[in-house]
C-alpha cells in the first residue's frame, strides 16, 4: 500500500494543468448546482416552489444570481482598513480551493493516453495538509470583521473563530482514529484500506463526532452563529458587497464540498462502489465509474446539510460553545484510547485466532454503545425544575431578562436548549419590557 504514493509527481506538465482546471471547473459548477439544490430542497420542505424560470428546473438561477452580484455597487466603509478589507474574501476562497489538490476522486485511469491517477496529488501527511490549509480560511473571517470597521462584523468573526477553534480541536481528534486503523495519513492509501469495510462503519464515533464537527467548522446551520441575522444582521460580511461578498459565499460552498468529500475519503470509502456493488459488478471500482460513486457520496452529505438548515432552529452560543468542549472532545479522547489499546493489543497477538476475526464487530458494537452515550447528552432532561436566578433592576434602570431556565439548573448537566424566537418573545414579555 506504500508503493500507492509512486504514482505521484511523474505526470507531465500539462496533465497537471489540465488536473488543477479541471478541479477549479468542477468545484464552481458544484457551487452553483448546490445553491439551486439548496433552495430547491427547502422550498419543498416549506410547501413552496423554489427557483423554476432560469433555465430548464431553474439550473440557471444560481448563475443569474452571480452575474447580478458582479453587477450590484462595490461599497468599501469609511471606517473600514480597506486593504485588508478587500484581501479577506481571498483569503477565505483561495484555500477552500487548494485542499481539493489532495483529494481522490477515482484509481489511476488513461488520461488522453498518460495513465495517471484522478488526484492531482498526495502525500505522507496529505490530511494533515488539509485541516492546515483549511484553517488559514479563518483568518479571512476574523479579518474581514476587523476590517469593517463594524460592531456587528467584529463580533461575527470572534464568533467564528472560537467556533472554529473549538470544533476544529474535535474534528482533528476524530480523525486521529482513522489514522491509527489505516496506518497513514495519506489520502490514498486510506481508501485503499477500505476496500474491504468502511471505517465508517468501523470506527462509527469518529465518523458520528467528524459529522457534527464538519458542520460547526463551515458555519452552517444550526451552527450558524457568526452569521446570526436576528443577532448581527448578517455577521463577518454585513458589510461586503459585490464580489467581495460573492467570494465569501462561494468559499462557503465550496467548503461544505471539502468537508463533505474528506468524508467520504476518510469514513465512506472514498471512491469506492457504495453497498459493494463491486462484489457482483467486476468493474465498478475501474475507469471513470468511482467518480460517479464519489460524488454520489459527497452530494450525500450537502443533502445533510441542506436538510439540517431546513430542519432545525439556531442554537444558543453558549451552549453550542459547551456541547464541543465538555461533550465532542472528551468522547472523541476516549474513544481514541479505546481503538490505540485495540491496535496495540491486536500488534501484539493478544488475543486468539476467535477474538481476532471478531474484532471489526467488537470494534462497531463499542462504537455503537459510545455514540448512544454522546446522543444522550442531546436529550433534556425531564421532572427537573429550573430555579431561574432573577436579577433586581437598580432604581431608575430598565428591566433585567430572567437568566435562560438551562443555564440554573442546580446539580445536573444543562440540557441543549435551541434558541428560537418564541423563546426571546417569551423572555422579553416576562421582563416587562414593552414592545414600544
């Protein structure tokens, strides 16, 4: 499985270029499909039609939309540092495309007569690659915030950062599994260890933990707090326009097809025929098929996403900040312990020639049983009373909102509570402030 890296960095010149367009190419295209299939999508789930003149479907909708940004006034705030004002947006979109490089969309094909690989290229530590380049994406958030020159914007790009820090830190430990079991980081050589059994099914609390982490560390709904409208109007961007605004938009498309694809790479066999359509079709894994069944998987996973955001309300900052830090990395270490003692134990021949050929389902049915404990900390708990901390207001001063009933639970772990308007309403009539 070693020799897997040989193949790369003896293609000519030009099969490279042709590779690195043809990435650029797909990942645009892939953009406007997806913010059609988005909008499509949630529109059926809220009875409503979705775009539907532009184009046959309205496929074209998406491109309309961006030729109507690059056409809307570009508007830079007086108080803004306009330098790093304009390098943010590229800052954020140039890396969402660079991660592509390493990964692999098929085996080694014909390629206009040169036998190449459907990877533009790989290396020892090729995910590591990913999750660095991945994350200078966040210093153009934090960046353009700065740079507005704005409240709103500022405290968008805090947000993000914490939430990219803190999620970032439970996304590397998931893959940490991964790394174990397949005994590599390189992006290749780990869909070649699946070609018997997913690690997704193997190694389902990484695959579980990766799934929340990937959603926190794209800033999409229900994690969407750096861009709460209700809250900063519209976050790190409110004050772009354009194609500034149009860059950050595509980085954050393109983003979700980069978490959604080292997904697949790493948990869903990667090219590989899904459902081992292999084992009755000798040819499925051969030529152009697997990118077929690559992004098969991958639109898997946007349609998640989009089904997230159509599904469920935003929740509260604090304690979507708390449910990383006190539930995902404290699961996420434990389990890595669990499979490093399985390994090492397996290295060592302790157990039999029985356990041994067990071992994939001891391995599931403790996942199993570890991802049911971290579900549970989803689920808020019933019977139990909140005494709910009221502040007095000084004389003369407004009222003072109850604390969220969560957050006072004395003697029990607060339960995961969404943030909806009915909840704010509630507060704000409980308060006595008056709607005038």
């Amino acid at each position: 499985m070693n020799d897997s890296l040989s193949l790369f960095g003896n293609d000519p010149w030009w099969v490279v270029g042709l590779k690195t367009l043809l990435i650029f190419v797909i990942l645009v295209v892939l953009t406007l499909f997806n913010i059609w299939w988005e909008r499509r999508v949630v529109a059926r789930m809220q009875h409503r039609i979705g775009p539907n003149v532009n184009g046959p479907f309205g496929l074209l909708q998406s491109l309309a939309d961006g030729v109507k940004l690059a056409f809307k006034e570009d508007l830079i705030p007086k108080a803004a540092d306009k330098v790093v004002f304009v390098l943010a947006p590229v800052i954020v979109v140039v890396p969402a495309f660079v991660t592509f490089s390493v990964i692999p969309f098929g085996p080694e094909v014909s390629f206009f007569g040169q036998r190449t690989p459907l990877q533009l290229t790989d290396m020892p530590v090729a995910v590591l690659f990913v999750m660095a380049i991945a994350s200078i994406g966040i210093y153009g958030i934090v960046l353009g915030g700065w740079s507005s020159g704005s409240t709103y914007s500022l405290l968008g790009g805090l947000r993000s950062s914490a939430q990219m820090i803190s999620y970032e830190v439970a996304m590397g430990l998931a893959l940490v599994a991964v790394f174990m079991y397949a005994g590599s980081m390189s992006t290749s050589e780990i869909v070649a260890a699946q070609d018997d059994l997913w690690f997704g099914l193997i190694l389902l609390p990484s695959f579980v933990i990766y799934a929340i982490a990937m959603v926190g560390e794209t800033n999409r709904a229900p994690f969407d707090l750096p861009e709460a409208e209700g809250e900063l109007v519209g976050g790190f961007h409110t004050e772009y326009s354009s194609l500034k605004f149009a860059l950050f938009f595509l980085a954050e498309y393109i983003n979700m097809a980069t978490v959604s694809a080292l997904a697949t790479t790493l948990f869903l066999g990667g090219w590989h025929a899904p459902f081992w359509i292999d084992q009755v079709w000798a040819g499925a894994n051969e030529g152009y098929w697997p990118v077929l069944w690559f992004f098969g998987k991958v639109l898997f996973f946007i349609f998640v996403f989009i089904w997230l955001r159509g599904s469920l309300p935003r929740l509260r900052y604090d304690q979507f900040m708390a449910f990383g830090w006190k539930r995902l990395i404290p699961v996420s270490l434990v389990w890595i312990v669990a499979v490093a003692t399985m390994r090492a134990a397996r290295n060592e021949g302790v157990f039999d020639e029985g356990f041994g050929a067990n071992q994939q389902f001891w391995m599931i049915l403790a996942g199993v049983v570890l991802v049911v404990l971290l579900l549970t900390f989803l689920i808020p708990e019933k019977g139990a009373e909140a005494e709910v901390a009221t502040a007095t207001p000084r004389a003369g001063g407004f009222p003072v909102p109850p604390m969220p009933a969560g957050g006072a639970v004395r003697g029990a772990a607060a339960p995961l509570v969404f943030r909806t308007d009915a909840t704010v309403s509630e507060t704000v009539r409980d308060s006595g402030v008056s709607n005038g």
